[in-house]
C-alpha cells in the first residue's frame, strides 16, 4: 500500500520535472514577469502594450531553475533511497548502488523519450561538491588504530598496487590496439597508459556503498577502503603527468623523476595542508564554549577549505580532507558539545548519504546521455584486464606484505581484498574531463569505463555478500570494548613499550608513547579548552561506559515509578562530567517521560547548582561537604543493601526501582536529598574546620569502603549507578583516610577540582546538560 | 661468520638456551650485546639497578614491575639466560611450527604470554588479581590526574564485569577470558623478535 503511494509520489515528481524544463526551454531566455507562460495565453488577445490587468498569478519559472531543479533532484534521490527500504527483500540481495544506477537509467530512459537533454554528471559539480562530503564522512569517522596498525600493508595497496594495475591495464590495452589495428590505431601508447591509470583506482564510494553493507571484520574493511582513499594522490599524478604529455608525445626519464617527485608533494602536501586545517579548526573550537550554536559549522566549513586549498595547488584533496578530519577530531570533540557533536555527525551523514545517492543515479543517467562508441575489443579485453590486474596485483603484494606482518593475510582475506576493488565515479568523472582534441579517443574510453564500473558495482557488487557468506569470511564484531579491556590493552601498551627500552629497540610501542606523551604535554593543553585537556582517555572511557549504564538505568526504571524513586540519583548523576562524545546511544524515551525527566533534572541542577555557588575558592579552605559526603555514603550503603534484599526476592537481574512506598527507601531518599544537606553545609563553612573531625570520621569512611567493596552478588546494574555517583565527588577525606604519605601533592588537584566544582561555568542555565563538570 | 660463531661459543648452554627460546642466532647475538651494554660493570649478570639506568624506563608507569618480572623471586641477579627467556615471552608466535604432541608449549604461545602480563598484575603470587592490586595498577597508570574514588569505582566495574565465579578477584581463567577478543598474538609481539 505504501509502496504504490511511494511510486505515484516519485512519479508525480519526475513527470513535474520534464514539463518545467520544457517550459523553461521553450520559453528561451525570456526575463520579465510578465510575458510568462501562463499569462501569456491570457493576454495574446490583448493588443494594447499601454495598460495590461494586474497580474494575480504569474509564473515565473527561470527564476528559480537552478535551485529549484537540484532540490528536485535530491528529493528524487532521498526519495528513492527511502523507497529501496520499503523493499526488504531486494534491498537485501541486491545493494543499493546498483538500484540507484538503475533508477537513474530509467530517468535517463524517460528523459531521452520526452526529447529531453538527460544532465550529465559534470565533473565540476562531482569533484566540488558532491565527493568531499563523502571523503569528510569517512575521514572524520575513521577508526584510527585500525588504520595506522595496518598503514604500511595499506599503502603498499595504494601505491604499489594502483600503479601496478595502472601500467599492466595501460599497457596490455595498448598492445591490443596495435594488435587490432583499424579503429583502435589512434590509441598511443600515453593515452593508454593514462587510461590504465585512471581505470586502475578503486572508488572510495563504491567501496563504502558496497561494504557498508556486508559488515566485514574491521580489517578487511580498513584495508580496501584505506588503499581507495590513499590512492587518490598516485591517481592525481599519473593522470596529470600523462595528460600533460599526450600532447607531446613522448615521456623521458626526467618527468618519470619528476613525477616521483610530484607524488610525494602531492600526497604529504596534501596531507599537510589538511592538517594545518584541523589544527586551526581544533584551536577555534577551544574558543566556542559561549557560542555553541555555530561549532559544526567549524568543522564542515575548515574541512571544506583544507579540500579547496588542496585541489587549488593541484594536490590530493582527498588526503587533505582525511588528515584534516583525523587531525581535528579528538580535539574538536573533547570541546565541543554534546548537540554539537550529534549535528556534526548527522549532518555528515546526510550529505555524504545524499551525494552518493546522486553519484549513482547520475552515473544511470550519464549512460544514458553521454556520447558513446562501442567497441567489443575495447571494451571487453578492458574488463578482463583490469580483473587480471587486480587479482595478480593482490596476490602478488600480500605475498611480499605477508613477510612484514604479524598478523598474515590468508587467502581468504586476499580473495575479498581482490573482490572489492570496485570502479566507480571518480574514474568516470576523471574521463569525463578530458580534452575532446587530444583525445579523439574519449567517447570509447567513457563506454569502457562505464562498462567496467557497471561490471565492478554490479556482478561484483551483488555476488560479494553471498560470497563473504560462503567463505565464512569473519564478520565484524558488535560488541563494544569492555573496561577490562580498555584497561588491559593499556597496561599492555605500557608493558610492550617496556620490553622495547630493555631491549633497546625504537620500535612501534616507542614512537607511540612518545607520540601520546608528546599529544599530552603540549598539543592537548593548546587546543582542548579547559580542564579537559587534563582527562586521560581510561576516564574518558569509563565515564562514557558509566553514562550509557545510567541511561539505561533510567529507562529501564519503569514509567511511573520514575520521579519518584530517583531523584537523588538522578541529581548525582548531573555533577557527572560533560557525557563522553563517543557512541552516544540514547535510549527512546517516550514524550511524557521525557518531561518528567527534563523537570526533574532541571529541578535537581537548580539546587545543585545554588549549593556550589555559595562558596567560591576563596573562602573554601576545606571542603564543606566532607561530612555530608560521609552521610551520603551511608545513604547509598542502605539503599544498596536494600536494593539487593529486594533483587534477591525478586531475582532480578536489574534493578527495578525499589518500591516507593518502602519507609526506609523514603527516609534514605529525603536523606540524601542533596538540597537538604547542601544548605545546612553552607551554613557551616566554617574555615576553621576539621582537620579532627576527619579522624573521628575516618574509621567510618573506612567501614563504608569496605562495605563498598564487599558487593559481590550485587546486581551489576545498581552497582554501577552507585559507582557512578561516588565518581565525582573529590574528597580529601578519602585521601586523608589513605594516609598517603604524599598528601602534599594531592592537595593542590583537589584545589583543582574545587575551584572547577564551585565554576559553573558561563551561562550555565540552558547549557547544563553540556556544560563540563569536570574532576 | 666467524666472529658471530666465537660469540656464540662464549655465551654458555647456548643450544638449549636457543631451542627453549626459539630464538635464532642472530638473536641471541643482539640480546647478548645489550646485555652486556647494559651491564656496565661487566659481572655477568643484572641487578634492578641496571635496569633503572634505562631512562626511559623510568618514566614507564609500570617500569618497575617490569624490572621486577625479570627477577624471579627471592633473587637478586639476572643473568643471560633468564634474561633471554623472560624476552622470548615477546616473540612473534610461530604460526607454522608443526605441532609436536608430546613438546612442551614454546614460550612464546598465547596462553604464556597471558601469564606473564598477569604475573605483572599479579604482585603476590596467589593466582589472582584481587581489587588491591588491580587499584595498585590504576593509580600507577593514571597517576594523579584522577581522584581515589574514580579509580575505585573503576576497579571496582572492572572486576564485576571480568569475575565470573564471584570471588571478587580476577583469576587468570577469567582474564584470558576477558581478553579473548584482542589478538594477543599481535598486541603482545615484537617484530624485532621474530
């Protein structure tokens, strides 16, 4: 039912676009209002040029063309995206690239019968516009470890590979050539070695379109979509260094030099200038606590010029673009905000979902219009070649990659690297843009490729998936990283780059650690604003791991029963730190539920609030609410007790809310009402406290951490939310209870953290949930 | 090769020292000279002081107790043979080693070089990582920058969710269990071993 409203929708549309063009194309280059379209049927009886009845109605159609046909044709294109979905069962055999180039070649079709000129895909409007939002996407979220483990395997792919490919399909066409002779003669040895390389590149989009959707494990899936983005500096450079000298003739053994030479500028200038872009973005977004709105607009728009400058100078955008997303992006986020850091990442996930939605039905349309000249020879020894190449290409490096891995690549892996170099836009885009004149050629190098891509996203594109499942190929793992291994990974970092000093080897440990201790000491404090630059990522991690538990905790804590059984909780839960910026899974809320939630924390964070405005760093000497901190303490050790009497009862395995009517559980909650202490606290700040009251009080403190410790059987869920409320809280009571001999130095972070608990920050009232409370 | 060979003959128990290890002469030579580059004195053998003089050793949060794993307990000195042992820990595992079904597991297989990192958890020696110990760790890895109760509350989640059979500690069953997705292999290796 939906279905046919869908396609009566998309009908109506794609009919309402040949009319206006039409229209618009008949009308010539007409200019004012009034001699449009409608109006002109009106008035051709009437003669008199003096005085013509106000228009009530006009049409006025060149106007609004430019914008109005691009918002057409991305409707057209989300629409269609949507509907694929509403088809489970094609959408899982066959992927959504290839439906794409098919709806654009029924447009196309359509066009062409309507006596339409279908648009092609201009390679200005490819390159500017419809790919950086791809490349950011992908660079922004790309999963560093991964890729810079793997970096040597990767770029042998992409430099050695692409060039492999580049000169055997060059060359191999070129032999063809002479050895056909009529037809084929005009094709030299340069334009064939220019049309190997630009075939030989494997699309970052069509890789991403395709394995998007197979769910590889992560290292097949960063190694191919690695090598497709990093070859894009050996493609910019064969394709100008043979460009240039087709027109000669000739290459001698200076450009070959020279063209080395040239890749290295055009790949670490690229990467360089992408990196100064995200340093610069990086420091600005230090500045924008007080202007939160326009931060994503840093990120796209400084990305967007580290691209621009790049293609300016002729070097690789798309690096430049990938540096500039990696360089920015632990820094970015770490100061901006949470909405912030959810619109950025929508936002680019929209366009870039956008742009390859319209690559692929322009890539149908373009085949439809675009000029072409079959050639069986061409075109089929291009799309044996080029498979060939890629298989040999594959086997041949893993074998010399192999000998420097750890962890070897079976044949297996090699297949599905071999298997997923798919062709796509950008070599289209790039035949697109050559000189008619040079290369009389072009037409059959565009059916060629068009073949080949149409080859590569179809048979390949669709048989993949089944294939993956055939060869029992890993799948990538959803779970994400426990804290324990979050912490065992780090230990064994530390231990690895240990064993390395021993035994006198700068190995990969050494450089890393220098690296991260290098980040830590000056890079971080210039461009994280505030104290979050102090966070080490264990902190990070775990508060983010903490933050989900508690989401859930909420969710999970029954409707009603929600305002009530939770607010100290819940007021607790505010002094947390900023929510960790990764992997912000939040639960679906029901509208009513969520307004009690709002209130409750607005209520909460009012009071909390109130209670550390009223005493700053100057008047705190010792920390006021030591003693109601040990209260609360004594809170929670009942009101966990409780709650695993109650789980025990009940035999959950998560924490229901205690039942609101239990006295105990009320007497515990109007206890530990943060406002019911906080005041009394205020009152008594008394500077000259309690250096003593810390000792009568320590052997107290002592039984509660040992009672915390003893929580084995505790249903994990509760455990951690009383985990997450005693994290924030500093307490130089617990420090001095240690009996640390080196207290001296604690004293000061704890000033630190006071001074940072006491600063609200600024215009705390609409930003709370952002705004950073840090330790 | 000759001088390579004379080198060998000087190290003792050489053989066995390389068929335990796995180690390939080249190795042993290279492990050889850095520990006498290490032992300055040139007795023979290594005492924690040794190690210490390595820089940067000292800023590693858990240097310490990697100087202190190459002692085994109750000893004070080190000498070539422990040394090289404790490094073959780190050797790239040999995926195609035939499996002899009697030979005892080489040093370098994964379930060994679990044990060593949880020796290095493991201070006292009982067969578990108790909440004292883990906390040991947590401070020293993150130092001061945290509070007391961010690393308790960390210790303590950490062993909820690795202890399985509730005894409120981390026995090495449930830490190799808890690791079972990191390749060991890889993360535990270093090339310069192979």
């Amino acid at each position: 039912m939906e279905l046919k409203m869908f396609i009566l929708v998309v009908v109506l549309l794609v009919g309402s676009l040949m009319p206006l063009r039409g229209a618009s194309s008949s009308l010539g280059t007409g200019t004012t209002h009034d001699n449009h379209g409608l109006q002109n049927h009106q008035n051709s009886s009437d003669t008199t040029p003096s005085k013509k009845p106000f228009p009530v109605l006009s049409f006025d159609y060149d106007h609004v063309r430019t914008p109005f046909e691009i918002s057409l044709w991305v409707l057209l294109a989300s629409l269609m995206k949507l509907g694929f979905h509403l088809i489970p069962s094609m959408s899982s055999i066959v992927p959504e690239s290839c439906l794409l180039i098919v709806v654009g070649l029924l447009i196309g079709g359509l066009m062409k019968l309507v006596g339409e000129n279908p648009p092609v895909l201009e390679s200005n409007i490819f390159f500017l516009y419809l790919l950086p939002p791809i490349i950011l996407d992908a660079g922004y979220f790309l999963p560093i470890r991964p890729f810079t483990e793997n970096l040597g395997t990767i770029l042998m792919f992409a430099v050695v590979g692409t060039l492999w490919n580049a000169f055997f399909v060059g060359g191999l066409l070129y032999g063809v050539c002479q050895l056909e002779g009529h037809r084929l003669g005009n094709v030299d040895l340069l334009s064939s070695l220019l049309f190997g390389s630009i075939i030989s590149a494997v699309d970052p989009v069509a890789v991403l379109a395709v394995f998007e959707e197979i769910h590889i494990n992560e290292l097949l899936h960063i190694l191919v979509f690695g090598e497709s983005l990093l070859n894009d500096a050996v493609t910019v450079v064969l394709y100008h260094l043979f460009e240039e000298y087709t027109s000669v003739g000739t290459i001698n053994v200076t450009d070959v030099f020279l063209g080395i030479v040239c890749f290295l500028v055009v790949s670490l200038g690229g990467i360089v200038v992408g990196a100064i872009y995200g340093i610069l973005a990086a420091f600005t977004s230090r500045f924008t606590s007080h202007l939160r709105v326009i931060e994503p607009l840093f990120v796209f728009v400084y990305s967007y010029m580290a691209y621009l400058s790049a293609e300016l100078f002729h070097l690789s955008g798309i690096m430049a673009l990938i540096a500039c997303g990696a360089v920015m992006r632990p820094y970015v986020e770490a100061n901006i905000s949470h909405k912030s850091h959810t619109t950025i990442k929508y936002f680019l996930k929209m366009w870039s979902s956008v742009s390859d939605t319209l690559i692929f039905i322009f890539l149908g349309v373009s085949t439809v219009a675009g000029p072409h000249e079959w050639n069986w020879i061409f075109v089929v020894s291009t799309v044996i070649f080029c498979l060939v190449a890629r298989v040999l290409g594959v086997v041949g490096l893993t074998f010399m990659i192999n000998k420097f891995r750890i962890v070897k690549l079976t044949s297996k892996d090699q297949f599905i690297i071999a298997y997923g170099g798919l062709r796509g836009a950008i070599a289209f885009s790039l035949v697109y843009l050559l000189n008619e004149v040079h290369f009389p050629m072009r037409n059959m190098f565009l059916t060629a490729i068009i073949t080949v891509i149409f080859f590569t996203v179809f048979v390949q594109g669709m048989t993949i998936r089944p294939l993956v499942d055939l060869l029992a190929v890993k799948k990538k793992q959803e779970t994400k990283r426990s804290i324990n291994e979050e912490i065992h990974t780090q230990f064994l970092d530390h231990l690895l780059t240990g064993i390395e000093d021993i035994c006198g080897h700068y190995g990969h440990h050494h450089w890393k650690d220098k690296l991260n201790r290098f980040n830590k000491k000056y890079v971080k404090k210039c461009l994280i604003a505030g104290e979050r630059s102090k966070e080490p990522q264990l902190i990070a991690f775990y508060h983010k791991m903490e933050m989900k538990q508690a989401i859930e905790l909420v969710e999970s804590g029954g409707g009603s029963k929600l305002p009530s059984a939770m607010p100290s909780t819940i007021s607790m839960q505010n002094i947390q730190p900023k929510k960790p910026p990764q992997d912000r899974a939040l639960p679906q809320l029901s509208k009513a539920r969520e307004e009690e939630i709002r209130k409750i924390l607005r209520t909460n964070l009012q009071r909390t609030r109130q209670r550390l405005r009223s005493y700053n760093r100057h008047t705190l000497v010792v920390d006021p609410y030591e003693d109601g901190w040990n209260e609360i303490l004594i809170k929670k050790k009942k009101m966990m007790e409780l709650e695993k009497k109650i789980s025990q009862m009940n035999n959950y395995l998560t924490v229901p809310a205690p039942p609101p009517d239990s006295p105990t559980i009320a007497r515990a909650r109007l206890a530990s009402d943060p406002q019911a202490w906080g005041m009394k606290s205020v009152t008594e700040s008394i500077p000259t406290i309690k250096v003593d009251l810390a000792s009568p009080q320590s052997p107290e403190s002592v039984n509660v951490v040992d009672e915390l410790s003893k929580k084995g059987s505790q249903p994990k869920v509760s455990d951690e939310e009383e985990d997450g409320l005693t994290m924030k809280v500093p307490s130089p009571v617990k420090q001095r209870k240690d009996k640390k001999p080196d207290e001296e130095d604690d004293k000061e972070p704890q000033q630190r953290f006071m001074r940072c608990l006491s600063d609200p920050g600024p215009a705390a009232e609409e930003e709370d949930e952002d705004e950073p409370f840090l330790p | 090769m000759g001088s390579t060979n004379s080198t060998l003959l000087k190290i003792p128990n050489v053989e066995v020292l390389m068929q335990e290890t796995g180690f390939s002469p080249a190795h042993i030579i290279r492990l050889h000279d850095r520990f006498k580059a290490l032992d300055k004195e040139g007795r023979g053998y290594l005492c924690p002081q040794d190690f210490g003089a390595i820089k940067e050793l000292a800023m590693n949060p858990i240097g310490d107790r990697i100087i202190g794993a190459f002692f085994s307990p109750g000893k004070e000195t080190v000498d070539f043979h422990a040394f090289v042992k404790i490094l073959a820990h780190f050797r790239p595992v040999d995926k195609d080693r035939p499996k002899e079904p009697n030979s005892p597991e080489p040093i370098n297989s994964r379930s060994n070089k679990l044990k060593f990192a949880f020796q290095l958890y493991d201070q006292d020696k009982d067969g578990k990582i108790s909440r004292d110990e883990l906390l040991k760790v947590l401070r020293a890895m993150l130092g001061m920058q945290v509070t007391e109760e961010q690393l308790e509350s960390i210790a303590d989640r950490t062993i909820q969710e690795a202890d399985l059979d509730r005894d409120d500690a981390i026995s090495f069953e449930e830490f190799r269990k808890s690791l079972e997705k990191v390749n060991i292999d890889h993360k535990m290796s270093i090339r310069f071993l192979r």
